[in-house]
C-alpha cells in the first residue's frame, strides 16, 4: 500500500520544506508500535496481508495500514477474473486525507471480491483482517509466498518503519 | 518491495512536491538550513498528540488524536483551535500605506471603514493571483495583512521591492513583521462564547470582517472575526509568550468541547466552506475573475485601475473570463486535485483543483476549473479517476452554509 496524495489537496500547496525530515518528536515513546498482527498471515512490506490458502488466498491491507489512512471512504476493487501480479497495484483506498495504491502480495486470478466494502468502506478499519478484506485469488506462483514476512518480521518491520521516522 | 513502507513512501512524495515548489524563488531560509521551525504552540501540540508533519518550512500538527473526520465535524457542532501561527501577519504603516497598498492588490482599501478588513488578492503584470490575503485596516496610517505561510518570502520580496521605489518617490509607507506573535484560528459555534469569557470587551459588537485590538486573558491582542471554514469564529494574533496561555484557557473554558484541531481538518473544512487554498485552487496564472472573487475588486477599483495586471482584470471582468471555478459533487471514489473534468461528450472541459470526500456531508465534493458554458449549477459533467468516469455535477459554493455573524437589520 503505497501512500498517494497523503494530505489530499493539501499536499500540494504545501510547499513543504527540503528537509523531507520529519521533527524528532515523530520517534519513539508516544509513537510506540502498537497495531495488531495477526499469527499465520504473510505480510508485505507494502501493508498488505495475505491469507495463504492453497486453492484460494485472501487478500487485505493491515491494520498498521489502516491506522494510518485514516477513515476510509471508498474502495475500488478489480472484476472478477482479472489478474493481479506481485507487487503490482490491484485496487485503491480512499481514506479522507489520501488515496493509496493497494499492491497485490502475490499473482494469481481474481476469483472474488469483497462487495460489502461498496456500502461499507469503513469494515477497513473495524476489522481490516476479518470483515474487510478485499479479494481473493487463485495463486498462479505459490512460491512468492516465500518472499513474504511472518508476523514477527512484519511485526518488526513496522517497529523498525516507525522509528526511522 | 523494499522500502515502500508507508512513511517512507509519504516522504519521498514531500520531497518531489519541495522539489517542484523550490524551483520558485521562494525558498524559505529555513528550508535551505534544513530545519523546520517550530511555533510557540509546538511543545502544547506534542503534549496534546499532535502529528507534526513538515508544513511550508514549519512542523505543523496534521491532526491530533482526533480523526480528521471528527475534528471536521467537531468545528461545525463544538468549535475548533487552529495553531495558525506559520502564517505571516505583518502591519504596513505610515500616512501613504493604502495608497500604496492599493498599487497590489484589488481592494478597495480607502474605502474600507476603521476596524474592517476584507479578503483579498495580491496580483501581478499578468493579472495572476502572488497571494490570497486577508487585510483590515486598523486606520488611515495602519494595515493590518495575514499572508500565507507557503507564500512568505515571495510575497515579502515583492511588497518589500515595491515599497523601496514607493519610498524612493518620496510616499510614507513601512512595514513591521510580526514574528514576536502567534495567530491562533478559533472556529465553531463555540468561538464566541467561549472566547467572551476571556475578555470583558463585548463581542456581540465585533461582526464578520471586523478588526480589533484589545485583552484577552491578559494580553493585547489583535482580533478580527474571520476564518477559513465558514464558520463564526475569529483569528486571534497573541503575543507569542502568552500564546500556550490562551489556547490552554480555550480549551479549558470550553470544557474541552473545542478540540485542537489540525491542518488535515482545516483542509477538509475550508473545501466544505468552498475557499479556496492558494498552491491548488489559486495560482500565479489565475485571475481573480476567474477564481469568482468579483466581488473582491471594489468599485473605485473597476473604474480607476491602478493595481497591477489591471488590464487584464478588468477585460475580463468587461468581457467574461474563458474559464471559472466551479463547486462539482459526484459519485465513486473521491475526485482530487488533477482530476480531470469531462463534458457530455467526454471532452476534456476541465481539472479539478482540491477535493476529496466531505466529513459533515459524507459525500465526495471538490473545487475546479471549467471552460465558461459548463460552469452554470446543475450542469452534468463525467470526473476522470485512475482512468474511469464517474458522474458529477457543477454545484454552488459554498458546499456547507456560511454562518458568519453579521447585523441582522
């Protein structure tokens, strides 16, 4: 999930400064990691998860990723039958400060989307694991599930992502 | 994969838009030091959960606990405390200030009564908007201007040339910056209420537009009832030692139902309230005739000319401008900045240049350019996002009533 026009319109006229640094008080302590992972998902460094199954995987963004975006106001998703490649972006996320790309974190075929996400968005947040998840496919590759992290590194990553900034 | 995390992603996007805009001459110098400033307030937003974020040079609060859509939401039903102190406000002086004054901007400045103050827009040769500004007059001898934050340096250089050759020709004109102050922007139904317990001048006698000087919980304070979400309120310029004082005094006499409130909310609010955001909706190539600001350019002003790009201006306004801004509602994902509008025939008649989806309308609105014709209310259009079209319709401004607090006669 790769955040796009983070503050919306605001971003623009920004005119942020060179520096492209965020001020200390961004680090540690008030900012400690503390969203949920979930134990036998494979996680993306992009925020996706991926709920490996062998005939069909689930996919969504995490909650980490939620938290982030904010209040989610609409979702796109692909049809039925399209294909998604790992890496690539399949969807999008429209929170009220951004609009991300939703990166897939394998291939395969698309064989169902979550059409409750039309009317309500905002299962995103309440359960961005269960109730909100955003399609499943038929894996074309298992093996790119190998290139994925366990809960404990995507754990850490995201520890590591916070504190870095 | 690697190193797309979110945050990182987010900066790489800062930096590209720094980039853009640094090709300007309008580097600040905090920029080239490569530290961001902080305002009186930064320790307070930290301490109320603040997430600073790089702002026009400064680390500005995005958003505290709250939600975007909450804060939103808040001002309109409680009220809202913007730390707006990035802003540049700055006092012009002298017996010869509006007559100066008046050779850049489109005011009517003379005719402005003592204690008001107006929305207005500095131009140039072009007829393109430098700044949006608001300016008050305080008297005959003393303008009172808050400029943008993004616009700063710019908007200094070219008032600070101008005022060099206007003083070359023997004109009595000086300029004060207010860097020993903070701005504070109370906003909301409760601003007045509450910000009447803080002083024992009465409010009930200061209207929209209206500028004053006066206590405030112990400190003088410059006070002129405006604002940027279409709210009653006011924005407060405290000197910047007694700044934390009164937002802690705010929050308090309102028992914490006014919410500090960042620039995310601040965003979504002024869209709502169909202001405009000078970078997105107001640039150095767009006229204020065609940005609607008509309205703006006082009467004395049509006739006599006599700001720069005049001519252009007022062709424009004699002959209608080729494009105007215009309100859009529509369906599917959010249009933003960029997006393209398309008429009925899937031409390209358009851009959108803010938008997003609406916390108290729960609905997608946003502002744009459009060829005169399809400006009216109630035209269709079609918005292109990530390369589909989704349905829209040129809607009037502002998107959520103004309440501004005027004479009922």
């Amino acid at each position: 999930m790769a955040l796009r026009l983070w503050a919306s319109s605001t971003a623009n006229a920004l005119r942020i400064s060179t520096s492209g640094r965020l001020p200390s008080s961004f680090t540690p302590l008030s900012r400690l990691f503390s969203s949920s992972v979930v134990d036998g998902l494979k996680y993306a460094s992009s925020h996706e998860w991926v709920k490996p199954d062998a005939a069909v995987a689930t996919i969504g963004i995490t909650d980490h990723a939620q938290d982030h975006l904010g209040e989610v106001v609409f979702v796109e998703l692909p049809e039925c039958g399209s294909s998604v490649s790992q890496g690539e972006s399949f969807g999008a996320v429209e929170s009220v400060k951004a609009t991300s790309d939703i990166n897939s974190p394998i291939s395969g075929e698309v064989v169902e989307i979550n059409t409750k996400l039309t009317e309500t968005p905002g299962l995103i947040n309440s359960s961005s694991y269960e109730d909100g998840w955003m399609i499943k496919v038929k894996p074309s590759t298992p093996s790119e599930l190998e290139s994925l992290m366990s809960s404990s590194e995507y754990t850490k990553f995201c520890e590591e992502e916070d504190a870095s900034h | 994969m690697k190193g797309s995390g979110i945050w990182q992603f987010r900066q790489t996007l800062l930096r590209r838009i720094s980039q853009q805009s640094a090709k300007g001459s309008n580097r600040s110098f905090a920029t080239e030091a490569g530290a961001l400033k902080k305002t009186a307030l930064y320790d307070f937003h930290v301490a109320h959960g603040g997430k600073m974020v790089p702002f026009a040079g400064w680390s500005m609060p995005i958003q505290y606990k709250d939600s975007i859509m909450e804060s939103s939401v808040n001002c309109r039903t409680n009220g809202s405390l913007f730390d707006v102190s990035h802003m540049c406000g700055l006092s012009l002086k002298g017996k010869d200030c509006i007559p100066f004054l008046e050779t850049l901007v489109i005011a009517d400045l003379a005719a402005l009564k003592n204690g008001t103050g107006t929305l207005t827009v500095f131009t140039n040769e072009k007829g393109g908007a430098i700044d949006d500004s608001v300016i008050a007059k305080v008297n005959d001898k003393h303008l009172y201007i808050v400029v943008n934050a993004g616009c700063r340096d710019k908007d200094l250089e070219h008032i600070g040339k101008h005022m060099e050759l206007f003083k070359g020709k023997g004109g009595d004109v000086d300029w004060h910056i207010h860097d020993e102050r903070s701005l504070l922007a109370l906003q909301g139904p409760l601003a007045a209420p509450v910000l009447q317990f803080l002083t024992k001048d009465d409010l009930g006698k200061l209207y929209f537009g209206e500028f004053t000087t006066l206590d405030i919980n112990g400190a003088e304070c410059f006070l002129t009832r405006t604002g940027y979400t279409g709210e009653d309120g006011f924005e407060i310029s405290v000197p910047s030692e007694h700044a934390v004082d009164l937002a802690k005094a705010i929050i308090e006499k309102s028992q914490g139902k006014i919410r500090l409130t960042g620039l995310g909310a601040r965003d979504s609010l002024r869209l709502e309230a169909g202001l405009c955001l000078y970078g997105n909706d107001m640039e150095q190539h767009v006229t204020p005739v065609e940005a609607g600001l008509n309205w703006a350019i006082g009467k004395r002003r049509r006739a006599e000319g006599g700001f720069l790009g005049a001519d252009v201006i007022l062709k424009q306004l004699a002959e209608g401008p080729a494009v105007k801004r215009v309100g859009l509602v529509s369906t599917g994902p959010p249009p933003r900045s960029h997006s393209e509008i398309l008429g009925s025939t899937g031409e390209k008649i358009g851009e959108v240049t803010s938008g997003g989806f609406s916390p108290f309308l729960k609905k997608n609105i946003a502002m744009g350019y459009v060829k005169t014709g399809n400006h009216k209310s109630g035209t269709n259009v079609k918005l292109l996002v990530r390369g589909k079209t989704h349905d829209g319709v040129v809607t009037k401004m502002p998107f959520v009533p103004a309440k501004y607090y005027k004479p009922t006669s």
